[in-house]
C-alpha cells in the first residue's frame, strides 16, 4: 500500500517507515504541510496514496464532502491518540503490518479505517 503522512504527523515516522520498506510520504517532504485537510486528501488521492493522520474528526468531514462531490479518495488511515507524538517505531510497524494485510495501493474509496497495532495480543 502506498501511504501519505499528513502534515499533523511528525515526519520522521515517514523515515522511519521508509526504513522498513514502506511506500509513505510526508506532506513536509512534498512542501504541503501549509495545505488544508481537504488539499492533503486531493494530493494524497491525486498520488493514489492513502492519507495516515491524527486528526479524525476534520477527515470524516473532508471524507464526506469528497463522498459529495464525487472525489478521488484512496482512504483515510486514523492513528490513535496515544500514538501521536513518541511512537514513531510503532507507528512505522503498525503501516508495516497493515500494509502485509492490505497490499492493494489504497484502501477501498471513501474508507476510513483505524491503524492498528502491529502485534495484537
């Protein structure tokens, strides 16, 4: 899967993931951190990439004004809250691990899906 790091995300998380072999990109490293939540999900769906973020709330909203506008969308992946801002390992396993799970580019159009942890218990 190929994946997009919204810019409410620390950056290095990408590096991180990129280290394991994972297709991401930061909005810092494309220059977009300055652009709306609406323009991330644009870009990401423009790249094919589905949009990993924090922010859940405004990506339900931008998700559904996509729905209406009939929008490229290639999913929406939530990090939970405890992830935000020291896990960056764990967030890289856990992109890891969903994409073994889910080796399409992207998730189904309009989907907004939670990242898991990489080793359930």
């Amino acid at each position: 899967m190929r994946y997009y790091l919204d810019a409410d995300l620390d950056p290095d998380i990408a590096v991180a993931a990129q280290a394991l072999g994972i297709d991401i990109v930061s909005a810092y490293e494309c220059g977009a951190s300055a652009l709306t939540d609406e323009a991330q999900l644009s870009r990401a769906a423009s790249e094919r990439r589905c949009i990993v973020t924090f922010n859940r709330d405004d990506f339900q909203v931008v998700t559904r004004m996509a729905y209406d506008k009939n929008a490229p969308h290639c999913g929406v992946l939530i990090v939970i809250p405890q992830w935000r801002y020291s896990r960056h390992g764990v967030i890289a396993k856990a992109l890891a691990a969903h994409s073994a799970r889910f080796p399409e580019d992207a998730l189904p159009v309009y989907t907004i899906a939670f990242l898991t942890h990489p080793d359930p218990a």
